[in-house]
C-alpha cells in the first residue's frame, strides 16, 4: 500500500508521471522506498531547500505508522554519469 501511494502522490507532481517508479525493498532496519523519476523532475520531487521531499517522508510515515519506512530519493542521471565516467578509461 505504501509505495502505491507514494507513487501516487508523486505523479501529482511532476511533470513526466509515467516516468516515476517506487521499489521496495526489505532493510534489517525496516522497509526503504526507493523512487525515481525523470530526470527533469528531480527538483520538483525534492523541492526548495528539500521541503517536498519532507513532506512527502511525513505522509508516508504517517501512513506506514508503527513500521519503520525510509523514502530515498536516487539521482538516476548522477548515477548514470558516475558510470559512464568510469569507462572512459
């Protein structure tokens, strides 16, 4: 239930809604909600000085209520760029 809303919430966003995917995964420390969107949206998904992102961990944490939920945002495009850096050798 949890990534099915943050997902929702998420597509209410940004501007590209069929990019955006939420993965589970099963941590020792609790349950991590990993999200990625276009990479055109990362700021609208983070916000200024990181208040959407905040938000969007509040509602979750409300909704998941005594389980522990991490909510991560990943940087596809860095990523992408940290790996292609490393094949240019």
């Amino acid at each position: 239930m949890l990534p099915e809303a943050l997902e929702h919430l998420i597509r209410g966003i940004v501007a590209h809604p069929d990019d955006v995917t939420v993965k589970e995964k099963d941590l020792r420390r609790g349950r991590m909600l990993e999200v990625r969107v276009n990479a055109d949206d990362v700021g609208k998904v983070i916000g200024r000085s990181g208040r959407t992102a905040t938000a969007l961990r509040t509602v979750i944490g409300a909704l998941a209520g005594d389980q522990d939920v991490r909510v991560d945002f990943v940087d596809v495009d860095r990523l992408a760029r940290r790996g292609s850096a490393g094949r240019r050798r």
